[in-house]
C-alpha cells in the first residue's frame, strides 16, 4: 500500500457532492461590541450557520501556526499553509529568529551565504544594503533581525551600511513608524560614531506604495521602488523623519502604509545611498508573497513589467527562500520550513479533483500557501486554479471588492459536478480592515455573508458540504485597545485610533451538511483549542476518508442521514 493511499473511513462512506472550504479571510470572533465590525454587521447567514448547524472556534495565532509565542498574529501565510497541511510546521519569523539567536545565519555549515556577502563588502569596500519592512510585526519581518543583521555587520568590520526602509501601519498601529524610524536612527548613529563607520538609512515609502507589491498586481509599486532604493531617484528629504512628517502635514490623516516613496540625500541633492556594482544587498523579509517580485527585478535577465535602467551587478540574497519552485531567490540566509504531504497532494495522488479560487490579492494564498509554498498544481489534469482579478479602486471605497465575481465562477464550476474539494477565499475582511475604515469594514464583512447566502442552496442541490472559516482576525477589531484598561485608545485629538493590523481572536468554524445531522468531535470544545490544523482532516471526514496518522485530528465526529 503507498503512502499516499487515504483510508476509508468505516462510520461514513462519505458525502457524494463538492466540499467546499470557505475562507473568510480576516473575519474572527471579537468582543461583539462598537470595535467589531463583524458584530456590526449584518449577517444573517453566518447568524444561521452559527445557530443551525455545529460550530466551533479555532486558534489562528501563535505557536497553533507556527509562530513563535502566542503572543504573534497569525496572518493569511501561514494560515493557509495550516488550513492546507493539516499539521503545524515552524514558520518564517521563528526559523529566522532560531537562526539569529543560535548564530547558524553567520557561522557553521549553513552560513556560507552571509559570509560571501560580507567578504565581498569587505574586499570590494561596497556598500552593504538592506531593505524590509521596518516594524515588529512579526509578519512579514521583524525590527529586531534587522538590528541583529546591522550589529553583526559592524563586528565583521563592515565600514559602510545603507537601509532602505518600508513604513508599515498595517500589520502595527496605523502611524507608528517615528516608534521604528527613532530606534533605528539610534543604533546606526551608535555604530557610526566609530572609526570608519558610516551606516545610514537611504530610502523609503509606505509598504502599499512602493516596493512591496504581490501576485503581480501592481508592479508599478515595485518600479517606484527600484528607482527610489536602487537609482536613488525621487523626492528627497535630509533623512527619513523629516520625509515622514512632511507626508504627514501634507495629507491629513494619511496612515504610514500609503507615505510616498522618499529618498535620503546630502549636499547639493546628492542620494546618500544608491546601489552600485559590488555591492550587497538583503532584502530582511522572511515572508514570501511581498518579497518575490522585488527578488525578481534583481536577479532576472529579462524583466518585462519596468525597465531597470543599468541593473548593478550586486550580490543579492534574501532572508528566506521566496519561491520553492522558483528557487526565487537563488540565494537566501535561512532555508525556509520544508510543508510536505498535504491535503492537495494526497487528493491528487488519489485522483480527486480540486478547484482553487480567488481574486488577485489571495489568489496565491488558496494555491501557493495551501499547497505548502508550491507553485503550480501538483497534477494540472485534475486541479483548476481560477484567478479573478483584482479592482484597482482603494479597498475601502469599494468593500464587496470581486467577491460577487467569485462566487459566480465558483457556482459555475460547482454546477459542473467535477469536483470533490473546493477552496476559496473572499479577501474582504482583511483587506478593507487594513484599511482602518470601519463602515468600509462593515460592508465588507455584509458582503462576504451575501455570497454565502448564495453557496448554501448549492451545496443542498449538490449533495455537498460548506466549511465556513477564516485564516486569523482582522475585521473583528477595527479600534486600537488599551490592553490594561480593555477601553479604546486615543489619539492627539481625541478620536479613537483605528487599528489596521490583524487580531489575536480566534476564528468561527462552521459546518453546512443539509439532511445531515453532523456532532463535532470533544476536541471542538475542548480545553485543547482547536486550531486552523485541525480543518483538513475534517474536510477528509467529509469526504469519506481517515485523515494520515500525523494530521491533527478531525473535528467531526458523527455525520448521521435521517
């Protein structure tokens, strides 16, 4: 027998219709009251699922995906990479962390990336660049490994470090970064005070302007962004906080994420820090979805989005491996965690059929990260991708976003009653809750449950089944709370201060199984804590399966037919 054989399960030969995991990204469980814009919204379909069928609350943060404390938001990543492996596997922001803290990035067998980069610097008498986001969410990087990266650069006798800087208020509090900009402005002017010491920051714009665009949505970000840190070509400032307030004044209540891009310049306008032939670069971002394209513009030959200009000859790494499959790129600092034997594999290895859908913005997230940071289908005779793209418009002035759009072709491809697993993903929670609108929000949350209303009476007429979930919080808490008092913070003039950032709560689980009557597993609620591990071995219940020994254990227990 293969390994990749799935049992049968013995008590329920499985549902004949589609299984349908639904991902509301972004959508937890918050404290139902003013801040919570799920509360908030009107949602009769979640309201009846909650009522109607089994359900339950999963832990969607912390070591329950992979991060390092309980204390680390879980985000659409590694949620993904959970809902899609059925077990939990240490994440970018602990390996990095490991690897810093145990000195394996910079000595021994796995550090020959970092000592070519500093040993070219030191004997080309380059400069040492990197770039990453700048504050401790601990989603896509971390302040504290740049700083550790910088601190070791000066032990090994770098002279000269330039840091390009992307402004968060997305994953932290909306107008944080002076908090990031100050405590990095001390540790550079601590080390340059010493002989032969001359370590600056160069460059920088808000992470939803430049730079750190994904899925090809924009690349117009990743083209301002190769001007404003590699040409040092833009709108320049005497260094980063004068650029920030200057923003600031100029648009009232402009949050750090949409800041211009900006560049740091001396003399008679003369960039402090442009890139240049022999130098080395680091892009200090462990997460892959926002790092791949700007990866691309340094180490393609052909790159047919922007025009470069005279690309430097530079030696470039990452702090991770982007792209598996890629092998993007095609030098990294930490080796990223190895996600093998998921649920998509096993379904393809037995000949299942599987439908995957988004617009743009997640597109990747129900393929790529489901599949275990693969690109690409594991069998393309049986899997179908569908991609719809994208609006441009700001997400808050158009909260339904292409969630309608979706269900459509989902609706469409359910209909043709080919497939035993679907997955999909309405992106509206997260991506109009970073936006810090709450009305927005509450729409968008609103427009989420309207296209549940659509699927249920195609699940009925199909004989299928709907998993109704969510990847981590976000929409559940629109206000920044004071954690000692539990009241909303304010700000400078007395307005509550909008939180954009992902949220600690858990996420609802809910089971749609129409003529069935369906009893959640003890573990469900349990003093264990379920988590987003937990929901492949139940969408195998469902399908007539015994879930592989090591998966997290089903959440269903019983499926009856009267």
């Amino acid at each position: 027998m293969s390994e990749w054989t799935l049992q049968k399960n013995t008590r329920f030969p499985g549902l004949k219709g589609p299984i349908v995991v639904c991902v509301m990204d972004g959508v937890g469980v918050g404290r139902r009251d003013g801040s919570d814009a799920v509360w908030l919204a009107r949602t009769p379909t979640l309201d009846r699922l909650a009522e109607s069928g089994p359900t339950a609350e999963l832990v969607a943060h912390g070591r329950a995906v992979g991060m390092p404390s309980d204390s680390d938001m879980g985000n659409s990543e590694v949620g993904h990479n959970v809902l899609g492996a059925g077990r939990v596997f240490d994440q970018g922001a602990k390996l990095v962390a490991g690897a810093i803290a145990e000195g394996t990035l910079f000595e021994g067998a796995q550090a020959h990336v970092w000592r070519d980069l500093v040993e070219g610097v030191r004997n080309r008498h380059s400069t040492f660049h990197f770039l990453g986001l700048l504050s401790d969410g601990n989603v896509h990087g971390h302040i504290d490994h740049l700083f550790s990266l910088l601190r070791r650069c000066d032990r090994e006798g770098i002279e000269r470090a330039r840091i390009h800087v992307l402004l968060d208020g997305r994953d932290v509090s909306e107008t944080s970064a002076l908090d990031y900009v100050d405590a990095l402005e001390a540790l550079l002017e601590t080390i340059s005070e010493k002989p032969r010491r001359d370590y600056r920051i160069a460059s920088g714009g808000g992470r939803m302007t430049t730079t750190m665009d994904r899925y090809g949505a924009d690349w117009g970000m990743v083209e301002r962004g190769w001007k404003t840190h590699v040409r040092g070509e833009g709108r320049g400032f005497e260094n980063c906080r004068r650029a920030i307030e200057t923003f600031r004044g100029e648009s009232a209540g402009i949050g750090d994420q949409m800041l211009p891009p900006f560049v740091v310049i001396e003399g008679e306008g003369k960039p402090v820090g442009p890139v240049v032939d022999g130098d080395a670069f680091v892009l200090f971002n462990f997460r892959g979805d926002r790092a791949i394209e700007i990866s691309q513009a340094f180490e393609s030959e052909q790159l047919p989005y922007f025009d470069r200009g005279s690309r430097p000859d530079v030696h470039f790494a990452g702090m991770m491996e982007y792209d598996g499959d890629l092998h993007l790129p095609s030098r990294f600092l930490v080796a990223p965690p190895i996600i093998d034997r998921t649920l998509g594999e096993f379904l393809s290895r037995a000949g299942l059929p599987q439908l995957a859908i988004s617009e743009t913005q997640k597109f990747g997230h129900v393929t790529y990260f489901w599949n275990g940071n693969k690109s690409g289908a594991f069998d393309e005779d049986l899997e179908t991708y569908v991609k719809v793209a994208s609006d441009a418009r700001p997400f808050e002035e158009q909260p339904g976003m292409r969630a309608s759009e979706i269900t459509d072709r989902l609706i469409e491809q359910l209909r043709s009653g080919r497939y035993r697993l679907a997955r999909v993903n309405y992106a509206n929670g997260d991506m109009v809750g970073h936006t810090g609108y709450l009305e927005a929000t509450v729409q968008a949350v609103e427009a989420v449950d309207s296209q549940l209303a659509r699927l249920l009476p195609v699940i009925e007429d199909l004989g299928g089944a709907l998993i109704v979930t969510a990847d981590h919080g976000n929409a559940d808490c629109m206000f920044e709370i004071d954690e000692r008092t539990g009241e909303p913070v304010l700000n400078a003039r007395g307005d509550i201060q909008p939180k954009t950032s992902h949220t600690l709560n858990p996420v609802p689980f809910h089971v749609f199984v129409p003529g069935a009557k369906i009893s959640l597993a003890a573990c469900a609620a349990g003093s264990a804590r379920p988590g987003l591990a937990n929901v492949a071995s139940s969408v195998l219940s469902l399908m007539g399966f015994d879930a592989p020994e090591d998966y997290e254990p089903t959440l269903i227990a019983c499926i009856d037919r009267p």
